[in-house]
C-alpha cells in the first residue's frame, strides 16, 4: 500500500473506502485546500479563522483559534485525522490531541513550490488524486504566467531595476515582520522583492522603527491579517517614516494551499504597480 510522508516524516496510509473519516483542521488555508479537493463533508471540526470557502465552512463545528483549542470539544467530534501546521499550531496542544486522535498530520510549506507537495499528500491520504492533480496543473500554469510577467517587464524596461527592498508587517504593538526564511518572504521573492533581514534570528521578529532599518527598505508592507491593517495605517505610517507603504491582501502572499493559485496572480499585479 502506497505511504506518504508529512512535514515531519510520518508516513500515513490512505483511507479506504468504507474506512472512517473525520477530519479536524487547525490551519485556515488547508481547511480551504480539503474544500477544494471535494472532502468538505469530511471535516468535522474546523477554528474560527477556516473561513474559506464561506458556504463549505459554514456549517462545520469551530473548536476555537489556531492556538487556544477546545481540546474537549474536539475529544467529542471524534476525529481519526487531524491537520496542523508547524508555525501556526503550539506543538504541547498537537502533542495533547495526538493522544486520542490516531493520525496527525503535520505540515510546514516553507516556499510556493512546496504547494503542489501539499495537494498530493492530501490527495493521497484522502483519496483525492485526481482532484490534487488538476490543482497542481493550475498551480504550475498560474506560476508559469507569473514568470512571463516578470521577464516581459524585465525586457521592456530601459534599464535594469535594483532589488526591491521591502518590510512587511505582520502586527503592531509591538511591531513584527517575518523573516527571510519564511513562506511569505519567499513569495515576495518571486517578484524580485528582497525582504528585510532583522538582527534576531526568531521566524517572525520584533522591531523597532529607527535610521538603520530605514535606511535598508524602500517600501513597508502592511498585510491586511493577521493584524488587521487599513488604509488609515498606511497613512499613518507613511506620515511618521517617510516611506512609502502599499496595504495587501495577507492571504494571498501567506495562505498556501490551493489559495496560492490565486496568490500567484495577485503577486502579479503587484509587480505591475511597482
């Protein structure tokens, strides 16, 4: 029987016809992905922040955040799989659920070309092969046409372009971005944005505003999640540092998943604008 491997190296065995399935899913954009590959009456249990697609999620049970889980409450939906991710699942509440939930299944895409990985261990161990395979040729077609896009500005343009350095913003109070060795920032590396690097070595650091980090980037990024950014915060920011800042859709450059697809072309436009 064929096996697939998850992020940290174990090894699930699809389920059968006729075998029980009941999925929980800690992370918002691969409760999207499970949708997407026709298992949404499979998911048993999904957290507040599984949004997408609304008419799928709407009538599945919440068991809470990404974080602070409802252990009992999940205890009681009786999942046989449970879907969780690395950066946005506490490993002691993962390590809790495995104690009464026989197959979890961890996953930690850290680059957009990890995507078409994530559609077919899922399509694998759910029986969707199919389905997977028809998002992976999406994924390479729309990943394909962003590529054209970056060579036909590249060619009409009178003169070669410096890097674009960028900041993106996760939360304020205190202030937080990601780092380099981040799914997101390897988004925005697609287009040729160089995202700042943080003295700190943690995934999604702290930071100040001062002459030094200023002087590094020229143009801060504010993502509409998880803090919910606006306009008036663009205003703001731009009146107190002197820099540009551009507001962006946080689940296109962040969710993979099968909403990558779409993030692909929305990274396209923003090549356009700048």
């Amino acid at each position: 029987m064929s096996q697939f491997t998850d992020a940290v190296g174990k090894r699930h065995v699809p389920v059968l016809d006729g075998q029980s399935c009941r999925i929980v899913s800690l992370v918002p954009s691969l409760t999207e992905l499970l949708c997407d590959l026709g298992l949404a009456e499979r998911i048993v249990g999904r957290t507040g922040f599984c949004i997408h697609p609304q008419h799928a999620v709407a009538s599945i049970p919440k068991i809470g955040g990404t974080k602070d889980v409802n252990l009992e409450k999940i205890r009681r939906l009786a999942p046989t799989h449970l879907i969780v991710n690395i950066d946005e699942n506490e490993k002691p509440t993962v390590d809790s659920l495995a104690e009464f939930v026989p197959h979890v299944i961890v996953t930690h895409p850290l680059s957009p070309i990890d995507n078409p990985g994530l559609f077919r261990l899922f399509g694998g161990i759910f029986c969707r092969e199919q389905e997977a395979e028809q998002l992976c040729t999406q994924f390479h077609a729309a990943l394909s046409d962003l590529q054209k896009t970056i060579l036909l500005q590249k060619h009409t343009s009178a003169e070669a372009q410096p890097k674009h350095r960028v900041l993106y913003c996760i939360w304020q109070d205190p202030w937080m971005t990601v780092s380099p060795d981040t799914y997101i920032a390897r988004m925005l590396a697609l287009i040729g944005w160089q995202h700042w690097t943080s003295p700190s070595d943690k995934r999604y650091p702290v930071f100040d505003w001062n002459e030094s980090l200023l002087n590094d980037i020229d143009e801060v990024i504010l993502s509409s999640e998880p803090y919910r950014f606006t306009g008036q915060h663009v205003d703001a920011l731009e009146r107190q540092i002197g820099k540009p800042v551009r507001l962006v859709d946080g689940e296109m450059l962040s969710w993979y998943g099968s909403r990558a697809i779409k993030g692909l072309g929305y990274l396209a436009d923003l090549a356009s604008q700048s």
